[in-house]
C-alpha cells in the first residue's frame, strides 16, 4: 500500500487506486482490484482470470525493467511488451490474450481517473488462427464409454455416470465437477448446468444417461461418500468433490484402455458431442444453446466438421450408436 508520501494528489483519483506506484510490486494492487472488478461485472471463469492475472503481472514486471513510473506510459511502451512476447516466441494465441488482458487493465484505469489515455486501444494484436476442434469418432466414443463401464466398483459406476454425461449434453469439466445432486433431475431428463453463473442453462439428456447416472446414484455414490455429508454430484475416493485434473486422468486413463490413439480430452467429448449432433440434424442454434455460446459464429465450425468422415453415426444420448 503507499505510504503518507504518496498521498499528494489522492483526492483526485478513487480511493481504491491511489497506489499507481512505480514498481511492479506497488502495481499489485491495482491488478487485484482489476480482477475482483471483472468478476464482480464480467463472471469469468476461475481459469480466465488467473490467465489475466498472470498476463498482467508479466506486464507490470516489464513496465519495471524499462524504469517505468505508474500506469501512464507512451504507445511505444505497450508496443514494446508485444515486441517482447515475439522476441521471445510465445505462440500467437498466447500474444492475443495478453495483449487483451493489457487492453482490458488500461479500458478500466482510463475509467477510474487513474491514467488520462489508453495507450493500448490502436495497437493491434496477434493475429490467432482459430486451432480445429480435435474430436472423435462415434466408434472410437463408444469404446471410450464402454471402457468407462467395464467395471461394477463405485469408481467405475462414477466414471461411466461422468463421461455418459460428458458426451450426452457437450458441458464443460468445470461444469461437470461443479455439478451438486439437486441439480439432475432425473424423471425431468435435465440438467441444471451452470446454476448461479452467468452461464446457467437447462440441458436435456437421453435414456443412456439417464442409466448411467441413475446406476452411479443407487450403487455408488454413497460409497464413495462414507459417513461424509457432501453436495457434490461427483466424488473421489476420499467423498470429495472431484477435481478437473482428476477428471482428466480418469478419461487418460479410459482412453488407454479403449486402445484409442488420439489425444483425448475432457473437451474432446464437448467438441464431438457438438459434431455429432450437428452431422444428426441438429441445428446451429440449438447446439450453441445447449453449449452455451454467445455467438453462433463460434458454434459454426462443428457444422464444417460434422460433414468430415468419422463424424457419422446416431445422436448422442440416444440408445444406441452407431459405429464405425
């Protein structure tokens, strides 16, 4: 925090951001409150803004190395830190968000008082070539989900219930591991996704995974749980909630076992969920419903994919599916 010899002048700037300081350290502080402003009006997710984080403390640790007081610095300043991001060939995708990030943190202090200009507004970023989705095949999600399957212990039931789930509604880890009990309502068919988030929404499933997860509940669930009291749909073998990285070394793991080369993913399943269901007549619009896109432009690519061999077969969710 500053100290009574930065004082001068605070009356004319927020409370919050008087510590426009001159080192990477006094810079801190503004960052933090950057980003429990855009949680509070923006939602992200808890991967984004630790991503923005970091981008914005590697910013304020270069504004340090050039000598640089405060936020207020030249275009060149800025131009220099996207300079230094290619120098030192971090990919482009990578270049993009930091130079967002910046872009964001400079949109913000120009609103608070705490520079007079936006020094980022006509840099232009890197120029990111949207990456294919990587998907599977039908066959190759049926040997996947039959690996899940294959064993009638609690874990087994769990990773058969999850990855049914997964591949019958296109949700994403986070969503899935986030999920409580109250939020499956089985004789609905539906999920409650999301719930409390800017992403909320309602997704329906099919008989296969209303199986799947009515197996899980019945004979495995409270296994897993023990004497523990838990909300958590999905547990681990301790009764707690399951983690992200625990979901992906589950499916690792199944993957191995089905004997399928390809890299798989937890979002492998969500982009061939979205792939199959579009090559099964589904439309535009109701996959970037169910996944939860803003823009129908960035549901559009499944629709390229759909029409590529080994996207073929029955609708996920469905009884039964076709393979390859």
């Amino acid at each position: 925090m500053t100290g009574p010899q930065d004082t001068t002048g605070a009356t004319e700037r927020p409370a919050a951001l008087t510590a426009a300081g001159g080192t990477a350290r006094e810079r801190r502080p503004d960052i933090e409150r950057f980003l429990d402003y855009l949680q509070e009006t923006r939602g992200l997710s808890r991967n984004t803004m630790a991503a923005y984080g970091n981008d914005l403390r590697q910013y304020a640790d270069y504004l340090g190395e050039q000598g640089v007081v405060g936020w207020d610095v030249p275009v060149i300043t800025v131009s220099g830190f996207l300079e230094m991001l290619i120098s030192r060939e971090y990919a482009a995708s990578s270049q993009a968000r930091k130079l967002a990030a910046v872009k964001a943190m400079y949109r913000y202090l120009v609103e608070e008082g705490v520079v007079g200009s936006d020094p980022s507004k006509d840099i232009g970023g890197a120029r990111v070539t949207k990456k294919r989705p990587n998907i599977i095949s039908v066959g190759e999600a049926d040997r996947l989900l039959a690996a899940a399957s294959s064993t009638s212990t609690p874990e087994g039931y769990r990773d058969s219930a999850m990855l049914e789930l997964l591949y019958g509604t296109g949700m994403r880890v986070s969503e899935i591991v986030a999920l409580d009990s109250i939020d499956i309502d089985i004789d609905r068919l539906m999920v409650n996704c999301g719930r409390g988030t800017n992403r909320e929404r309602k997704i329906p499933f099919g008989p296969r995974v209303v199986q799947a997860l009515g197996s899980y509940m019945r004979e495995a669930r409270d296994k897993l749980l023990g004497v523990r009291t838990a909300t958590a749909l999905f547990l681990n073998h301790r009764g707690r909630r399951l983690t992200r990285q625990g979901f992906w070394l589950i499916i690792k793991g199944h993957a191995r076992s089905a004997e399928i080369d390809s890299t798989i993913t937890p979002h492998t399943l969500r982009h061939s969920f979205a792939t199959h269901r579009l090559r099964n007549d589904g439309t535009i619009p109701e996959v970037q419903s169910v996944l939860g896109h803003a823009s129908p432009a960035t549901t559009q690519i499944y629709l390229e994919l759909a029409h590529e061999k080994g996207a073929a077969g029955v609708l996920p969710g469905s009884q039964s599916r076709s393979s390859d």
